[in-house]
C-alpha cells in the first residue's frame, strides 16, 4: 500500500484521492485554506462519491509531514506546480504527479526541474489523464496497424465551455476568481484544455511522426481589468518528420466537442469523448471493412482510477516508459508558449528541443 500526499484540496485533489482510496492507497491531502479542507470533508467529497472517508487524513501545508510518503500529488495551480515539485524532490518519494498544465507558459525554472528530478532518480508525470484512457489506447491501435494506410492529417479539438470547471468550484465566481482568467497563470483555451495539444503530440509520436517542431496559431483573447484569457486557440501545426494538422482549444463551446480525427490514404479513424454520457465512442472505417464503432463505458471517476493505474504500473516497473513522463508535458509546454508567440508575431514559431524547456527554444521566421 502506498503513501500519498496530495497538494491541494480542490476539484482535482478530490478526484485523485478518491481514485487513490480506490486502490486502497493511503491518503493525506493539505491545503493552503482551512475552509478548503473543510469544503473537501463536508460537500465536495461526500456529493461526488457518496460519503466521507475518514481515512483520509487532512492538513494545512504547515502541518503535514515533510518525509514518508512515497507518492506526492500537485494539484494546485499551475504558477505554484514548479515550486512545490521541487521542494517534493527532496523528500524522494518514487513518483511525484504534477496536474496539467505543468507550469506557466513563461517555462520558468521547467528546465531545473527536470534536471533536479532526473539528479534524484524522481520520476515526475504529468495529469494529462485523457493519454491513458481505454479510448485514446483503442484509437492509437488503429492508426498504428495501417489498416487505414499512412495518416496523412491528424486533427484534434477540445472545445468545452468552462462552465462545467466553475460548476465544479461554485465557490469560485467566475474566472478572475483563479488562475484560468489568465493565460501568463497558465490558464486560458491554451493552459486549461492543453489536452488537445497533448493528445496531438501522443497520437503523433505513435505513427512516429516525431514532434511538433512548427506552430501557426491565431488566439482570441479577452482583456479586460480583471481579466486576460485566450478563449479559442487555433493552431496549425508541423512535426519534424513532416506530418501536418490542426488543434483546437477553445472555452466557449456548449455542448462540449472533445475529437479527435486520424485521416489515412485508405480510411479514418475518429475519436469521440463523452460524446454520450459516460462513455467514449471510436468510429473508424477503411475501403474493405466498411464503418464500425466501438464504444468504452466510463464514468469521470474512472478516468482517475485509470490515471492512477498507471502509476501503479510505474512505481512497480511493470511499464519503464510513460505517454505522460514530465518530458510529454514540458513538450506540451513549449507548443503552448509557442502559440502564444506565433500569435503576437504573427509568423511561424520553429521549436528547437536542444535547446531545452525555456523560451530560449522558440523563434519566430
């Protein structure tokens, strides 16, 4: 049984420690704000999972123990993440998971992290949760057998407005009350629904297409007093071996569209989150199957359980190589920030990855 401490009492916080539970892990979450801890133990956990786990242990920051636990969760947000996975580090747990987005755009001190893990033989993952999913497995399986000859394009968009993010933190009233009214916080289309971006670079590193290395984006940003957001990122994008396609991240969209499309020579195959209530659906057909459709039963629940599955697998060496490693998400990174900058130069941004996980690796032509 492992050991788990969780960084912050939120949404997220709840949703991995219930999956934590799940597996029978020990569980301890701390927080900056008694009244979050409070939230934690008398509404959020209870309405979504039925009742309270007294097991669960809950702390302000100051007072949880600095040693001990062999798995340490970030859920807090993303100007915090950095700070708080390294002063993880140096309790040496076997994994630490930092929440998506990683960091900021800016990618302030992402570089030293990575390297202060990799020194301290820490392995760190990132949330991007969707990666792991039944769905996305069933979908690379597809695209990877050529039974639907080379991909040619591949697209994919999460367009979700966040109504459905404050619905889950009604004690926030609206997005200037957190870190997702405001893009340089890492929140925005690019920060909060990053998962496009990253599902983009796994389905792309799966047909071994390599990695983004080209970024055409146009963002619709809102700036007012209070607020600085992009709410629709569109980005156009290249990998180093040539494949082109699109992305699309936006927090206006109602109903929800989360898709993904793998064009081929000879087929398609196409992925479809919550298409339907607690479920995902894989619609693919080539020139001698005709369509078929395959579809996951899952709840929002089962997503975390998975996610920590996966951990699991990890931590024991069952699997040595993870789609959500820190280096998948630093990846993700370097694409967000440069959207960002294509965006306001107007031009194409060329990644260059020798150059590591700062802005040093981004230039505009």
């Amino acid at each position: 049984m492992y050991k788990v401490k969780i960084y912050g009492a939120g949404s997220i916080g709840n949703h991995l420690a219930h999956a934590a539970r799940h597996l029978g892990w020990k569980v301890d979450i701390c927080d900056v704000d008694n009244n979050a801890l409070s939230r934690t133990k008398n509404d959020i956990y209870p309405s979504r999972y039925g009742s309270w786990d007294n097991d669960i242990g809950l702390y302000l920051n100051d007072e949880v123990s600095s040693s001990g636990y062999d798995l340490i969760f970030i859920g807090t947000p993303p100007d915090s993440h950095i700070s708080l996975a390294l002063s993880a580090i140096t309790e040496k747990p076997k994994l630490i998971l930092i929440e998506k987005p990683i960091c900021e755009p800016s990618l302030k001190d992402s570089q030293m992290l990575i390297e202060h893990a990799n020194k301290n033989n820490v392995k760190i993952l990132v949330g991007y949760d969707h990666v792991v999913a039944k769905s996305t497995e069933k979908f690379c399986e597809l695209i990877k057998n050529k039974n639907m000859g080379d991909i040619e394009t591949l697209d994919v968009e999460f367009r979700e407005h966040w109504g459905g993010i404050f619905n889950a933190h009604p004690w926030l009233a609206g997005p200037s009350d957190s870190y997702l009214g405001f893009w340089q916080r890492g929140g925005g289309a690019t920060g909060e629904h990053s998962h496009a971006i990253n599902l983009w670079q796994h389905m792309s590193s799966v047909l071994g297409a390599g990695r983004i290395d080209k970024v055409s984006a146009m963002l619709n940003y809102v700036e007012n007093n209070n607020l600085y957001y992009d709410k629709l990122a569109s980005l156009n994008v290249r990998t180093e071996n040539g494949l082109v396609g699109r992305i699309v991240q936006d927090v206006v969209t109602s109903p929800p569209r989360k898709w993904a499309r793998a064009q081929g020579s000879g087929g398609y195959a196409e992925w479809c989150c919550g298409n339907q209530p607690n479920q995902d659906t894989i619609n693919w057909g080539n020139n001698s199957d005709g369509e078929n459709s395959y579809t996951i039963e899952k709840t929002r629940p089962d997503d975390f359980i998975r996610e920590m599955e996966h951990i699991g697998d990890i931590v024991e060496e069952v699997i040595y190589k993870s789609p959500i490693s820190i280096e998948k998400g630093l990846d993700t990174m370097l694409v967000v920030a440069a959207a960002h900058l294509s965006n306001k130069e107007d031009r194409v941004v060329t990644i260059d990855y020798s150059k590591g996980y700062s802005l040093e690796a981004l230039s505009p032509h």
